[in-house]
C-alpha cells in the first residue's frame, strides 16, 4: 500500500502544483495574461465549453456562464471575466398598441406594463428587440464575453447589429455590416454574436440593415472599467443613468424611401430612453397620455451619466439640465480632462459621459432636449424630469413621470454659457465659450506621440455631399441607383469623392475568395469603364491601406454654401484622434478646396504643438467644413467608413476601407454563414 502511494506521489506533488499556480493567477487577475482567451473566445465554441465545463467534477474558473443582466456590476480588478448571455427577440411590434391596454386613454397604470412601449404617445408599427425601445441595455465589465443570439422574427426582412464602439479586433466578423462583414440574418434564422468586452466606455448598438435602427432597432451598451481614470469625480455609476436620444416619425420609416413628391423627411418627435410625448400641430395640443423618463439623485452626490446620440436624420441634439452643469469626463468611451459645460450639443452616433453633482434644492428640475440645425425650423423639444429623491416621502415613478409643472417653451431660449461642439464653433480659441470636440483633451497617460507627430503614411481627402439626379437618366435604362426623394422632382445621391457606394453580394471579409482581384472596387483614381468623367460613378468604393499604417484623413463636406446640416461620419474598427475641424472659405472648385485644407495649418487656427487630441470613433463635420483625423490601422480587415444619418448611408454615402492583405485578416469560423447571389450555368444543370 505504501509502495503504491509512493508510486503516484510524483503525480500528486504535480497536480498540486498545477493548482497552486492557477489559484495564484486567479487571485491576482489584474496583471495575470492569458493570451490564449482572445482565440479561443472567438467564436460560439468557447460558449459551448464554459456550458460542457459545467458538467465536470472540476469546473472552468477562467470565466463563468452568467444571465446578461447578472452581469450589470460593479467591477473589479481581481474579479474573473464573465461569459454574458443575452436572448433577443427582433419582431414586428406596435407603439401604444394592446400591450399598453387603455394607456392613450388615460389610465397611467396601464402606461407601465413591461412590454408597453409608449414612444411619444401615438400608435404606430415599430421594430422592436424584446418588446422593447430602445432594445435591452447591455452593461458588462471589461474582458467579460458577450455572447447574444439575435431570433429574427420579422416577417419579409433580414438584419443585422453592429456594436458601435466595439472595434472588434479579435473578431471582425462580428461587426454587423451587411456584405462587408456578414450575411444578414434571414427572417426566422438566429445568429449568436459573440465577442470580448475590450473598449470600456458608453457604447451603442444599433441594426446596420435597411432603415431599421429609426424604427426602433437601437440601444445601450456599457462596458465598466475597474481602473476608470475619472473614477474619483463622482460617487455612483447608476446603470439607469443613461439619456439615449433618438428621433421619431409618425410612420414607418420606409414611407420616405425612395420617399414621395408630396411630402419630405421630418422627424415628428424626439424620445428620450424611449419616451416622449407628440404635438399636435392640427389640434394645436400636446399629447400627454404618454409619460416622460425619470432619473433620481440624492442631495450632495455626484452621478456619472452616459447620452448617447442615436438619431438617424439630419439633426443633432442639444442638451440642457435646469440649474445643473455637466462635468464632460468621456466622448465615445476616451477618457478626456473633465471639463465643465452647460449645453451638450452631439450628432448621430456620438456618446458623452458626465458628471451631475446634485447641489440644488431638492425638487424636479427639466431634463431638456431639443433637435437644432436643419430641424431649427420643426421646434421640436422633449424633456425628462430629473428629481431629488425626498426619502421621507417617496414619490413613485408613476406620479413624477407625470409633471404638473409646465416646461419651458421652444422660444425660452437655453442659458448662457459654455457650449460644447457647435458644430460651426471655431477651435482652438482660448477662453471662447463654444468648444469643438477637438478643443478637449485626453490624459497625458493616453498620450500617443508617435501617432501625433509621426508622418502619415497614407493621406486621404474625403469629399462627400449629395446631388440632384437628373430624372431624365435617374429614369431611364441608365438608371437604377439607389435615390431619396426629398420633395417633388428633387431627387438626392449621396457620394464620397463623386462615388455612389454599391455594395457587393457577398461579404468582403467572410468570403474573400470571391473577391477575384482589385477590378471588382474602385476609388476617385480608378473608375470603371462605364463612369463618365466628372460624373457620379455608381461603384464599390474601396479605399486600401497597408497593415499598421498611420492613416491621416480628411473629411470634407463638398457643399456649395453654409448651411445647418453637419455630417457625423463614423469608423468601423478602430478609433482616431481629432487634430482639426474648420469651415473652408468660399471656393469654386474641389481641387481649391483640398488645397486649402492640406494647408490649413498656415491659413486657419489648428492644434497646438502640446495638445492631446481626443480619441473618437464618430466626429461631426462643419458645414461646408472639414474635420481631420488620424489613426493606426491596426485592426487587419474590410471596415465601413460612413455617414451616420440613415438616409445618407441609404443613398450612398460611405466607402469601404481595407486594413492589410486577405491572409493578414483573421479567419472566420468554418461554419460562419454564407450567402450570395446564385446564378448556376443552366446548361450544366443535369
């Protein structure tokens, strides 16, 4: 007996010190690397490993199998990451319909029942994940897995969901593009996105197919960071926190595509997390049936808060707190110095993390939004109650999401004070109360000087704007092209350097082997035969950089006069940094144009040489302007570059851009879904 405990003690003595030195990793997860997690979390395999670990005498310690909403918490450095699994249901769905009983009639108590979307208090077809606008919140903690199966139950349409703000570096298929990088999902098919939780900060996620994200396909996103640089300056992080802003219509988006000569794209209301109440311009009335998001502070703390931007028409949205700063600590999940504001402007796309301190007298203070620029003309405003929680008498959501008090009018002007991203504000002007995204900075930690000072290795001029098609041809055999009707015979394409983006039949990045050389994309130096000179060219526009280059580019809005429509233009994949923003003189030609902006420096005020430009991933671009960022191209694969207004993107605006050589991109799943236009040779058929 002895003998045969001597003979497995070598064995023992190992696996002891096997577990000696995984509990000591385990312990000190903050500085312990498991460079392996990254490929093994790649794709639903890892899922199906956590679950088969369940069953074994030993369990995987590494990451943990948990139900979405266990993983709102709060994180910490020594805590394991989380494998985080959610299950939505996208469908058709109505506002105010029969989830909401007698709610448009007045019983309140109605108004809250669970799946009861009240929008903006009028019926209405929606696209709803869940039962829900906005869609499900995801809050997780850094290095955690998201895992989310999407069912899609909408009859007639397909759809996808990109992760705005993730940059997937470790799975690129994962994105949510239509044919760049994944088939859509089929009506009555799932697909399992699963990816690792590794840009900490507000994000969004949105439906990237058709025009389903201004019917309702959007939400929250958060990934919380244990060393969040900014942590000291406030005292709670409450995941109710968050003021999604989103415009709304009357219909179904798709009445305006291609749109009717009668009638032009407007938004009717603005909601607020999903709520908002509609005015009646025939009735001259406002609808109060529906009620209004609140959000609650204590006296004497302060509270991070996270907007998120998620409009999809042409106006950007303006923010003010009755009697309240904001402290700015983050836009698009990059941690800047904290600056104070009184009005926060952002466009389609942006998100901006705050800090409220709750110094006012304790009562409801108005929450106050309203769409500026090209919808200055449609005054529309929605508001939130924000109220100090009286602990002795505790008044339910219930009753404050019905205030008695009148809000202020559309013609009581906001404050006065520091106003952050006008988005025809001059940057880099010291002690001027309009700031640009550009005049924030990042922490000195986060500086990038080999990013700031390098030379780029490939430099871009982006001229977009949208023209006037001729219907003579837009009608015609030549015709065919994607088109919005804005009103009567006007009828708009959108282009990026005078291309109008087609998209390919198959995904760029999943099924490469189809690609067949570099004469199915073009760009502004390579048209197809079929492009006339100095005419729109309707093309799959492709713009190449080698892998780990520094990329500089210029987005420039080509439009002839200074008007109040500002393009947010968004980047698949990574983020940059923002190094100038301007609007350009009058100019007659294009080539003026990039001239003035390639020497911007010696006529326009830029960055200063000890400026620490912050990291975005979505940035606005003045009026008859420019906006110039630069980034690595560190992430290898095919990325959307685009306008982030729905009808923008829907008529061409946008442009693919490839990171490195096809086997410098990583690889798909072998069973990662297919799709593609069939066209067999009918001869060959037996």
């Amino acid at each position: 007996m002895e003998r045969k405990w001597c003979y497995y003690f070598p064995v023992y003595l190992l696996l002891g010190a096997v577990c000696l030195v995984f509990v000591v990793r385990h312990l000190s997860y903050s500085k312990a690397v498991f460079p392996s997690v990254g490929k093994f979390m790649a794709g639903p395999q890892f899922l199906d490993a956590v679950r088969s670990a369940k069953d074994r005498q030993v369990p995987l310690h590494l990451a943990e199998f948990h139900d979405g909403a266990e993983c709102d918490r709060i994180c910490t450095e020594r805590e394991a990451p989380r494998v985080c699994y959610f299950r939505w249901i996208a469908e058709h769905y109505a506002a105010m319909g029969s989830a909401c009983g007698d709610c448009r009639w007045g019983n309140r108590s109605h108004c809250f029942h669970p799946q009861c979307i009240t929008a903006d208090g009028m019926e209405r077809g929606v696209l709803a994940l869940n039962r829900r606008i906005p869609g499900p919140t995801i809050h997780v903690c850094r290095h955690d897995l998201i895992v989310v199966d999407v069912v899609n139950h909408m009859e007639g349409l397909e759809s996808t969901i990109h992760w705005h703000g993730a940059h997937q570096y470790d799975t690129p298929w994962m994105d949510g593009v239509p044919m760049i990088t994944q088939c859509p999902i089929p009506n009555g098919a799932a697909f399992r996105y699963a990816f690792n939780a590794s840009e900490p900060g507000t994000q969004l996620y949105h439906s990237h197919s058709g025009h389903q994200k201004a019917n309702g396909h959007y939400g929250l996103f958060v990934i919380r960071s244990p060393t969040d640089i900014n942590r000291h300056l406030y005292d709670y992080d409450l995941s109710e926190h968050h003021i999604i802003t989103s415009d709304w219509t009357l219909d179904l988006v798709e009445k305006f595509v291609p749109g009717l000569q009668s009638s032009t794209v407007r938004m009717d209301s603005i909601l607020i997390n999903g709520r908002g109440r509609h005015f009646d311009e025939e009735e001259h009335e406002l609808q109060t049936q529906a009620p209004l998001t609140v959000y609650r502070v204590k006296k004497g703390y302060r509270y991070r808060f996270r907007l998120v931007s998620s409009g999809s028409q042409f106006c950007p949205f303006q923010l003010q707190i009755e009697k309240h700063r904001m402290q700015l600590i983050v836009t698009d999940g990059g941690a800047v110095q904290p600056t104070m504001v009184d009005t926060l402007i952002s466009t389609s796309g942006e998100r901006y993390d705050f800090v409220l301190s709750a110094n006012q007298k304790p009562g409801t203070y108005w929450v106050r939004v309203r769409a500026i620029g090209f919808c200055n003309i449609e005054r529309r405003e929605e508001f939130a109650v924000l109220s100090y929680e009286d602990e002795a008498h505790h008044v339910p959501e219930e009753v404050l999401a019905y205030p008695k008090r009148t809000p202020p009018s559309w013609d009581d002007r906001f404050p006065s004070g520091t106003v952050l991203n006008n988005p025809n504000a001059t940057c880099y002007v010291p002690g001027d109360d309009d700031l640009c995204v550009a005049d924030l900075e990042s922490h000195e930690v986060h500086r990038d000087d080999d990013l700031i000072d390098a030379a780029p290795n490939k430099t871009f001029r982006i001229l977009f704007n949208t023209f006037t098609a001729d219907p003579a041809v837009l009608f015609s055999d030549q015709g065919y092209v994607r088109y919005m009707t804005v009103v009567l015979t006007l009828n708009n394409i959108g282009v990026t350097n005078n291309i109008s983006m087609v998209f390919p039949d198959f995904p760029l990045l999943t099924q490469p082997e189809l690609i067949g050389g570099d004469g199915m994309f073009c760009n502004n130096t390579h048209r197809p035969a079929r492009c006339k000179p100095h005419h729109a060219c309707f093309c799959l526009h492709r713009l190449k950089v080698a892998l780990n280059d520094v990329v500089e580019m210029s987005l420039i809005d080509d439009a002839e006069v200074v008007r109040d429509l500002y393009h947010p233009f968004h980047l698949h994949g990574h983020r940059f940094i923002v190094t100038g923003m301007g609007q350009l003189p009058q100019f007659g030609t294009q080539s003026e144009k990039v001239d003035f902006v390639e020497r911007a420096r010696r006529y326009s005020r830029t960055m200063p040489s000890d400026h620490n430009p912050p990291y975005k991933d979505t940035v606005s671009v003045p009026s008859r302007g420019y906006t110039r960022i630069r980034f690595r191209a560190d992430n290898p694969g095919f990325w959307l570059v685009h306008c982030h207004f729905e009808w923008h993107l829907g008529i061409g605006m946008s442009f693919v851009l490839q990171v490195g050589e096809l086997d410098e991109m990583k690889q798909a799943p072998k069973d990662f879904p297919r799709c593609g236009s069939y066209k067999p040779d009918i001869y060959t058929q037996t």
